[in-house]
C-alpha cells in the first residue's frame, strides 16, 4: 500500500510502478523520481512497422489483441496457387508463428474471440458456407451454424467465445443485411441495421448490448453512416469524416472505437486514413503508412491498440498481396518525470 509525504504543504503519494491518475503528483520509489500524470493526447496515436506474417494473403480474418492474436484462412498469392488457404498464424507482440491449420481452406469469413477462446464462421471454403467453428488453444470444433450463409464480413464482427455478433455480409449473388448474435452455443437472428449496405467494419467488446457499426458500401457508393447498438435497437449517430468500404475496427464500447484504411472510391481506391470515436463524434488521427486497400484482417484490445494485417493492395485485388502488419498504440496518459531545469 502506498505511504505519503508532504512537501513544500503538498501531499506526494510513494509508487513503486507509475500511476494513470490524470493531475497526480508523486514519488515513484523503483526509479527515484518525481513523476507527474498527465492526459496523453489520445487517441492522436501512431502507425509502426510490425513483424511480416509467413505468407502473402487477402481476405484473411484475425482476433485477439495486440499482443496476443490470430489470423486465419485467406486467399494466397496468385503466384502461391491463389487457393483458399488453411493457414493459422498466432502472433506475440514481435513475430508471426504457424499454429494448428483448418481442414478446409477459407477465406473471407468472420472471426471474433482471443487466441485461447475464438470462433470463425461463414466466408468461402469454396462456396459460401454457414459453418462455425471454435478455437480452444489448440485445436477446432465444429458447432450450430449461422442461421444465413455469407462471407464479405472480415471485419463486421466482434465479440467474445460466449457473447458475439456478426453483421451483414454477402451470400454468393447477393448482399445480406442481417444481424446475428452468438451465446456459446447458437446463432440468433437480430434486428437490422437502418442502413442496408454491407462492407461494414464493427467495435466493441460487448456486442450483444454495445456496440457500433460504420462504413461499408459497394460500387459506385461508399457511405460514411454510423450506427450504435444497445442489444435491442439500431441508433444512428454521426457520419464517419470520409466515407469508406472494407475497415478495419477495434475498441471496447459504444463509445470507444478506432476505424481504419479501406476503399474510399479514389483512384487509387485505398486510404490510409484513421478516425477515432469517443460517443460524440469521430476525429481523424494518425495516418496508417501503408494504404492495404482490400481484405485486410483488423485485431483489437481496444481505441488505443490495434492491428492491420496482410490484404491486397492493388484494385482489383488480384495481386500484389500483403504479408505486412502495421501496429496502432494510442497512450491514454502520459507520464512526465519532473525535473528542477
């Protein structure tokens, strides 16, 4: 438990680790220093360099964190066979390891979960399927299928193993605007967005009850429309600053969410653009450094930390995939050691 002193008539609190207390003021014990808390700018932010993934592939999904994450499935390198693959990468924070791989290869499907309690279902293996599969650790099982085959949904769907959602989609000839929820062990169909386009990117930890939906749209239209979910109703709210299809998302509410890259109908069609949602209003950050236009894996741990991963980056996405991982970190606060100069 942390003692105190006064100096000068001000109480500074001893730490032995540094504080995330806006405004504090204390002495932290482990490095001798006088520290101060302040607000750190976020969700300014900044794009890096992560380490590459093992093969070159679009269309791939991903979960986890930062940190801990996985890709799954995708369409390899034409030059590669440009099959749908059974890859399953897992990724630390600094490399990219194969893990246990799918029977059957898929791509474009939706996935949500973390690297020991995940879930991937839907996309092309090859036709559209239904199919759902969990993920323990090491190895995967099949379980109840969606209620409505699709794929086209990499990036619309979020959640945990036990509590998730999937939104929108397309079925093979044509777009699906439906949502469904997952409880552990079915799928149930939800009401639908007041928006029907799909290509929507998605954040939130708690999809059942909160989460919000953003973007999307096909040729020649992409839309900038936002829409929040309370775990009964669709709620519109304030438009993306630039309209895109194919985002990446990752947050933890409602209210807390980063959005990024994807199609925004220029030429070329990729944007390395972020925005940053705080409930209000969405606010454009730091850029990404590389403009993965198509089909890119986005994962999460929340508005200040994040991933972007493989994809294709030519239009049409018939070349030229990425094997790339970009890193988002946003610091809520910032810690200023003081000084007497």
């Amino acid at each position: 438990m942390a003692d105190s002193k006064t100096f000068g008539g001000f109480p500074v609190q001893n730490l032995s680790s540094d504080s995330t207390s806006v405004g504090q003021i204390y002495y932290n014990t482990t490095s001798g220093q006088f520290k101060a808390v302040k607000d750190g700018g976020a969700p300014i932010g900044t794009w890096a360099a992560g380490a590459n993934i093992n093969a070159h592939r679009s269309g791939l999904s991903g979960f986890g964190t930062n940190t801990a994450s996985f890709v799954v499935g995708g369409d390899a390198q034409p030059g590669d066979g440009g099959a749908h693959t059974t890859l399953v990468e897992s990724y630390n924070g600094s490399s990219w390891s194969e893990t246990t791989e799918f029977s059957t290869g898929r791509a474009q499907a939706g996935s949500l979960g973390s690297t020991t309690a995940g879930l991937i279902f839907g996309g092309y293996t090859p036709s559209v399927t239904d199919s759902t599969q969990t993920w323990n650790g090491s190895a995967w099982t099949e379980v109840n299928e969606l209620n409505t085959a699709r794929s086209y949904m990499i990036n619309a769907s979020n959640g945990t193993q036990t509590a998730g959602m999937t939104s929108t989609g397309y079925s093979g000839t044509a777009a699906i605007y439906n949502v469904e929820s997952w409880n552990g062990s079915s799928w149930t169909e939800k009401t639908e967005p007041n928006t029907s386009v799909y290509l929507r990117a998605t954040g939130g930890a708690a999809p059942n009850t909160d989460t919000i939906l953003f973007g999307g749209g096909y040729l020649p239209a992409r839309t900038a429309n936002a829409e929040t979910w309370n775990g009964s109703s669709w709620t519109e709210v304030n438009n993306l600053n630039t309209a895109r299809a194919d985002m990446g998302g990752s947050g933890t509410s409602s209210t807390s969410v980063v959005g990024f890259g994807g199609r925004d109908g220029t030429s070329p069609p990729g944007s390395v653009l972020t925005e940053s949602w705080d409930g209000t209003s969405w606010t454009e950050v730091a850029d990404q450094g590389v403009a993965t236009i198509f089909y890119f894996a986005s994962t999460g741990g929340g508005a200040s930390s994040a991933l972007k991963v493989g994809g294709a980056t030519v239009n049409p996405p018939t070349s030229d995939y990425a094997n790339n991982t970009e890193e988002w970190s946003a610091a809520a606060v910032e810690v200023k050691t003081l000084t007497t100069s």
